[in-house]
C-alpha cells in the first residue's frame, strides 16, 4: 500500500470517528432538552407559585377573588377520589394479574382477556371519561359524584395494576410453585401464601404508578361533568349514621386538584394564574414523589432480591 | 385368607377427605372469582363499544354521515349547525404532526444514545428520569406550554396569537419523548450482540453500526413505538384544551388556534347542555371518531410489536 492510500485510509477513519464523537454529542443534546424543559417547567412552576402555598392556601375553599381561594375542596376531594380509586383498582387489578400468570388455560378467551388489556392501556383517556358518562352517569344513575370518578379513574389505571402484577409474578421462579404443590398445597394456597407475598413489592411498585396517573388525570373526570367550583366539603367518610349514611361521602360532589388548576388556567387574571402555578406545584411535586417512589422501590427490589 | 391387618386407625381419616371436598369447591370459587376480575377489561371494552355507538346512532339519525364527513364547517353549537368533523379532525391532525416532528426525532435520537453509546451509569440515571418525565400530569404540560413556550415562540415570531397548536404540539411532543425513547430503545436492546460485534469485527464505528445494523434489525419494533407515540397525540386533550384555545378551526397552519376532537369534547363537558339534546350527542360521535383512530394505530403497533417478537 503506498503512502498515498495509506493517508486516505487514516482520513476516511478520522472522519468516521468525528462522525461517531458528534453522534454522541447530539445523544447528550437529545437527553438535555427534555432535563431542560423537565427544569424549566418545574423551576416557573416553583418561582410562579411558591409564595402563593401557606396554610390559607390549603384551607380556604375557591374563591372569585384571587387572593382568598384556595385549595381545601380540591385536595380533600383528590384524595377520596383516590380512595374509591385504591379500593377497586387494587383487588381487581391484582386479582386480574394473578389470574392470567396462574390459572388461566391456554385458549381463545384467554387471548382475548391479553389483547384487551393491552389495548385499554392505549385508549385516551377522554375515551374512560364517556364511557363513564354514558354508563356511570346516565345508565346506572350514580350522578357526578365521587363514586363514578373513583371508578372512572379505577378503569382507566387498571392495565398498569395488572401488567405490573404479571411482571412481578412472572419473576418468581418455578421451584416456588412446584415446591408448594408438592407439600400438598391447593393453587389458591399457593397464590396466597406464596406468590402474592413474594411479588408484592413490584405489585406495589405498580400500584403507585397507577395511583400517580390518576391523581393528574383531568380529561375523564371533566368528561363526566365535574363542578369546578366547590366552596363545601364532602360528608366525611363512614362518619354518617350507618348503615345508609356512612356512604353519602360516595354520592356527593367534588372538585379535585387538576380540575381547579384548569380551572384557573383559563381564567385571563394574572392573579389566578399565579393560584394555578401553586396548585400545579403541589401537584407535580406529589406525582413526582409517588413515581420517584415507585422507581427507588423497584431499584432496592432489583438489587436486593436473588432468586 | 390371611390378610394384611390394617391398622387400628385408619391412615387417612375420612373427616379430612370430607373436608378436601369442599377444598375443591373453594378452589373453583375463588378461581371464578378471579376470571370475573379478568373479564372486567373485557367488560370495559364492551362499555366503552356499547355507550359511543349507542349514542352516535342518536346523533346519526338526525345528522346524515355525508354532513358529518364532508362538511366544512362545525358549529354544533350555533342555531346554524353544521357538523363537519373534518374541522376537529385538522386540529388533531396539526397538532399532531407537530407533536410528531419533535418526538420522532429526539425520541429516537435519545434511544439509540442510551442503547448503544451512553455509558452504563448515564442510562441508570437517564431512564428513570424519562420515566419521570412522562409521569408528569398532561394539565401541567399544558399550563406549560400556554404560559412559558407561547411566550418564548413569539419572541421568534411575533404575530403569534396567545393560543396556537404550534406551542401546544411541541409541548405534547416533549411528553411522548419518553414513550417513543423508551419504547425504541427496548427494541434496540432485543438486538444480538452478535450483529453488533459482527459489525465492529468489520471494523464498523458505533454510529455505523448503530445506524446500519442494530436500527434495520429493531425496524418493528421502532415502528410500533412510532405509532404508539401517534395514538397518544392523537388522544391527548388537556395540553391542547389548554393552550390551543377551543374554537374549531379548518386549517393545516400550526400557528393558529384550533379544537381538535378531545378538546372539543372537553369544551362541551364544560358547558351545560342537557342531555340528550344534539349537542351533547355530538361528543359521543366525535369520540367515537377518536376511539376509531386510535384503535387503528394500536392494533398496528400491536401487530408489529408481534412480529419483531418472532425474528429473534
């Protein structure tokens, strides 16, 4: 090879190894925008509405001034929505999962229960909102009420139970099950005592997600006609004389977080929006709380757990 | 005969066989019990097909298919009503190509970084962070882009009104990043190593090898994060219900205002039409037109997402 070829050989290389150095370059740049973006929205969020958070804040019902509303109705509202939420989505989402990994047979319903699922994960979220109004609402005649936006938001979160209760049954290795069967243990005695308490810390891990998802969720809840403007509180929960009174918390109007921020978003003052910043604040610190749990969770589950 | 004497007590007693019987019972029951759980996405399903046909059916009855198909116009709401879903469709479909020229990119730029050239404690810190990213509430996304990225786009351009789908569909395209990214990059991972070091072995650099090798053999499965990311778009509401402003608007221009067919259901579901009446029908057909998108998508992504699982 003469040294002409051999110094274009060298150039060709050096140009491909530029070229590899700006690739990664522009991977670093990718990743940057959305750390910048991801700041940038959390920081205007933080500086906007920061002053705005004290206990007024949190204990005043919304108001037509500005400066005296508050949050009380909404965050109170949010967390029975929550409630209902956690009550229906967790058995059924868990059992859902349990059933799929454990028992079901290999067979055309079977597949259609798999295909379902991973399709409802993909469906708008405005899709659950109708859904809930044309049934919930009108055709069962549960009203606007806490109980259909529990619901509604229990539906919509129940493929992330379900799939991440399949994930961590699916990591219990075999030996478990054939070990319990062969002390003479049922199925049931199985899931019970053996894969429900090894798998549940991802169980819980997506159980959090989904718990994270519907507390920003504002599309559905709009769909089905929640009132955004609350100025009372709902019964409190088991607190009515029972048996019929304690569930009128389940029937009562509400308002939760993200519906009062829209709320304020789309009101031209510039006071509102500054009450908007507050609420967004409380809310994506409290989603990012439950997720950035939901993640050290899992961490500690992956280093810690040696099968 | 002389026969083995059993013994005094009986090895088994019959009280517990008994009582294994109802074992079996039990076991069938709670098994019962768990398919029912497993069948309410069937149900789901079933509840979501049911209310929007039912409901469209209303809607069609008393407004033809070709009206709603062919006219220009959507003003449900005006005592001159015209419902061309063709005007919310405009809105969807600018919003979401612009969504989709800031997602496709980065989002794929991002994955291929983190799969083949980011170093092992960058990804452990990155992919979480994605995570986190797309865990933010849509609302705030939205708040986002009406009161940050707006303001910024008309330093650059200064006829731009407070509401447009250009803000709102950069904005929904920052929140797909991480589902595109994440998506892609698993397919990239389900690559062999032994394509990879066949390609270094010829003396490929990672960018060739990344860009020739592990990309056409992850093609499936790209395509079905891209197209997944194209049903989220296509779905979002509150970003756009937010900050694109709610009037229909038949234009392909992203720097104007616009509805699309979520936001405008949410503007409906804010007002207070009662039901029954045209108007309110009107939301069920738009979301079935929605549902109708967006189930196309996701049985391509599911069909391709298939298909890659049987290459390797």
């Amino acid at each position: 090879m003469n040294q002409q070829e051999l110094q274009a050989l060298r150039e060709l290389i050096a140009s491909h190894k530029r070229w590899d150095w700006l690739f990664g370059l522009l991977g670093v740049f990718a990743l940057m925008i959305g750390v910048l973006t991801f700041t940038a929205l959390f920081a205007n969020m933080a500086i906007d509405g920061i002053g705005r958070i004290d206990a007024d804040f949190l204990t005043s019902f919304p108001s037509r001034r500005a400066a005296n509303a508050g949050i009380l109705s909404a965050w109170v509202g949010s967390l029975l929505v929550m409630l209902v939420t956690a009550f229906a989505a967790v058995p059924i989402g868990v059992a859902a999962g349990v059933y799929l990994e454990e028992y079901a047979p290999k067979n055309w319903l079977t597949d259609i229960i798999e295909i379902n699922i991973s399709n409802l994960a993909g469906v708008p979220s405005i899709i659950y909102g109708l859904l809930a109004l044309g049934l919930f609402v009108y055709t069962f005649g549960l009203g606007q009420s806490i109980l259909t936006a529990g619901l509604t938001l229990a539906l919509l979160i129940l493929p992330v139970v379900i799939v991440a209760t399949r994930e961590a049954i699916r990591a219990i290795p075999q030996i478990i099950r054939e070990g319990s069967y062969a002390c003479g243990a049922t199925t049931w005695q199985t899931v019970r005592d053996h894969i429900v308490p090894y798998s549940s810390a991802g169980i819980l891990t997506g159980i959090i997600i989904g718990m994270a998802r519907a507390i920003g969720e504002t599309a559905p809840i709009i769909t089905i006609g929640a009132l955004t403007f609350i100025a009372f509180l709902p019964p409190a929960p088991f607190a009515g004389e029972p048996p019929a009174g304690m569930f009128d918390w389940l029937f009562a109007p509400f308002t939760v977080m993200p519906i009062q921020m829209f709320n304020w978003t789309s009101r031209p003052e510039a006071a509102f929006a500054v009450n908007a910043a507050a609420a967004g604040f409380l809310l994506v610190l409290m989603t990012l709380a439950m997720n950035g749990l939901a993640i050290w969770l899992r961490y500690r589950l992956r280093k810690s757990i040696k099968w | 005969m002389s026969s083995i004497p059993l013994p005094a007590e009986s090895a088994v007693p019959i009280g517990r066989l008994k009582f294994n019987r109802l074992r079996n019972v039990k076991e069938r029951g709670i098994e019962a019990l768990m398919f029912l759980a497993a069948f309410v996405s069937v149900m789901t399903t079933l509840g979501i097909v049911y209310v929007l046909v039912s409901e469209s059916i209303v809607f069609f009855q008393r407004v033809p298919l070709s009206d709603f198909l062919f006219d220009t116009q959507w003003t449900p709401l005006f005592d001159d009503a015209h419902y061309g879903i063709m005007v919310l469709l405009s809105g969807t479909i600018t919003s979401s190509a612009v969504a989709l020229l800031v997602a496709i990119p980065l989002g794929t730029i991002i994955a291929i970084y983190l799969s083949e050239f980011a170093p092992f404690t960058v990804r452990e810190v990155a992919k979480p962070f994605l995570e986190l990213l797309g865990g933010v509430p849509t609302i705030i996304y939205g708040y986002f882009a009406l009161v940050v990225v707006t303001p910024l786009l008309q330093m650059i351009y200064p006829d731009l009104p407070g509401f447009n789908l250009l803000a709102a569909g950069i904005v929904m395209g920052i929140m797909i990043i991480p589902y595109v990214a994440s998506l892609s990059e698993d397919a990239m991972r389900a690559v062999p190593m032994s394509l990879r070091e066949g390609s270094y072995a010829m003396g490929a650099t990672r960018l060739q090898t990344a860009l020739r090798v592990v990309m056409p053999a992850a093609t499936s499965g790209i395509a079905s994060a891209y197209i997944l990311g194209i049903s989220r778009a296509v779905g979002e509401t509150m970003i756009l219900a937010v900050a694109a402003g709610m009037q229909p608007n038949l234009t392909f221009n992203p720097a104007e205002p616009g509805a699309t067919v979520t936001s405008y259901i949410v503007q409906v579901a804010l007002g207070d039409l009662p039901h029954g009446s045209i108007g309110y029908q009107t939301i069920f057909a738009a979301g079935l037109m929605l549902m109708l998108m967006t189930l196309v998508f996701n049985l391509l992504g599911y069909y391709m997402r298939k298909k890659f699982r049987e290459v390797y």
